[in-house]
C-alpha cells in the first residue's frame, strides 16, 4: 500500500476530535491521480465493518430465535430502515409538510410491519386498526401542546444546521412534532400487537366467550402491559440526554428551572405526548379486537 501523511484537524471539543494511534484503520478523504496522493484528510475511525458483523449477529438471532415470524420482523426492519431514508428524509428536504409526512410514514409502516408480522388476518386488522387510532392521537396531541409548550424545533441538536446549509425553507418546529408520534409509533405497535395477539388466544381457546368478556379482558392485558411500556418511554428519552441532566445537577440548578427549559421541555413532550399513545391503544385494541374476534362463529 501507499503511505502518505494525512491531516487530522483537531478542534479542541472531545465529541468532534478523533485521536489515532499505530495500528488505527481510519476513514478518509483522499484527493490524488492514480496511485499519486496530493492531499489526505482523516475523517473518522473506521466502523463500517464493526456495524456490519453488530448487524449479521442480530439477523443471525433474530432468524435463530423467530424462525418464519422472525424472517418477516427482518424484512419489516429493513422496510423501515428503506422508508426513513428514501421516503421521510427526502419528504422533509423537499418542503413536504413535516407532520403530514411523518403521519403517513408512520402509518405506512404500521401497516407494513403489523400485517408481516401478524398475518393479514383478523388479529393483524385489529392490531393495524388500534395502532393507527393511537398514532392519530399521538399526533393530534403533539401539535396542541407542542404550540401550549412554545418550542422550537431548533431545540433538536443539529436542526439549526440545516438553514444554513440552504434549507431555510424548513419549518423546524413542525419537523419536530412530526417526530414526537413517529418516535412512539414503534411503542404503540408493539402493545397493539400484544393486546391482539392475547385476545385472538382467548377467542380460539374459549369459542363461546362474549364480546363484552372478550373485551374486558383485553383491558385486563392492556393494562399490565401499559405499566411497563410508559416506562420504557421515560427510560429512553432519558437516557439519551442524561450528561445534560447531570451538568444541571452538578451545577445546582433548582428543579423548576431545569424542568421549565426547553431542551427539558422537549423530552417531557416527548414523553407525556407518547405515553398518552400507549395508554390509550390498548383500549382502542380491544375495542377493535372485540368486535372482530367477537363476531366469529366456530364448529
């Protein structure tokens, strides 16, 4: 191989600066002809193929483990990741409206994801059905109180960027509602599908059960998987932000004061609003399982 000197701007920020030592494999930039280098300058430490074997070991347990189920849960991973980056991404760059784009991704995938992984059957109808009720409630509750909380979508870390990089046309703020019910949609189809998929046992085993039975207890199962959900939420959103609340803490900064800021602000939307989507699909699953499992007549 070619040896040549690269550059390594270092900027005196511990999250932007890279420091290599001998042996490194680093990501590049290299200006030359042919096998002559004119000018190398070191971006990154090169991960592309740690990502890669991280990626193969998880298709490799999730096809181990899940079988048929988890070949399809595959297929809709990689569908999520294909609409994010070819569809929602564009959508946003282009001037789409941010919510209404993020709405229809969302629903998209649901659909996608429930009926793959669920069938298209009765439980992957009732699980589409509670989910879309949950994300359209999401979404209605993000744009009221994300005006109530008077925050800007530049509170997002890189957001600002993007206007001067010749996206001035952006409207930041709803980028940043639209990303509150797509952030919880993944949430809210998972309990969907838990609320669906215990109903549908519950008809088979017991033919004879009445809707209204079948229905409560849906509620029941709703509710114990509620309990954990919501805090799973909270568990996530805070741990992505947990350095900031530990220089607000080590400062002394009063409780009021950190929680009336807005980054703080944003999180609790984020929170709050996506909660609201989970409490509120496992009724809307039941109710729609109900009347579809409810409804059927067995030999």
């Amino acid at each position: 191989g070619t040896e040549t000197d690269a550059v390594n701007h270092l900027m005196g920020r511990l999250e932007l600066d890279k420091v290599f030592a001998p042996g490194d494999i680093a990501f590049a930039v290299v200006d030359g002809d042919g096998e002559r280098v004119a000018k190398a300058n070191v971006l990154d430490h090169y991960r592309l193929d740690t990502q890669l074997r991280l990626l193969l070991l998880f298709c490799g347990l999730l096809l181990l483990f899940g079988g048929w189920t988890g070949a399809r849960a595959l297929l809709s991973f990689f569908f999520t990741g294909l609409m994010i980056w070819k569809v929602l991404l564009p959508g946003y760059l282009s001037g789409m409206d941010p919510v209404l784009i993020s709405l229809g991704t969302a629903l998209a995938l649901t659909a996608c994801i429930v009926f793959l992984v669920g069938g298209v059957n009765r439980k992957g109808l009732a699980a589409f059905l509670g989910s879309t009720l949950g994300i359209l409630l999401t979404c209605g509750l993000s744009l009221y109180f994300g005006g109530a909380f008077r925050i800007h979508g530049a509170v997002k870390p890189f957001s600002e960027t993007l206007l001067y990089s010749g996206f001035a046309h952006l409207d930041l703020t709803r980028i940043f509602l639209g990303g509150i019910f797509l952030a919880s949609s993944g949430a809210v189809m998972d309990l969907a599908m838990d609320v669906a998929s215990a109903m549908r046992e519950i008809a088979e085993k017991k033919p004879d059960i009445s809707r209204r039975s079948l229905i409560m207890s849906g509620f029941t199962v709703g509710r114990a998987v509620v309990g954990t959900m919501t805090t799973t939420l909270l568990l996530a959103y805070t741990g992505s932000y947990t350095s900031l609340l530990l220089v607000f803490v080590a400062q002394g900064i009063p409780l009021a004061n950190i929680l009336n800021m807005q980054y703080v602000s944003a999180e609790i939307l984020h929170t709050l609003v996506g909660s609201f989507g989970l409490v509120t699909v496992a009724p809307f699953t039941a109710l729609a399982s109900g009347w579809l499992f409810g409804g059927e007549r067995r030999g």
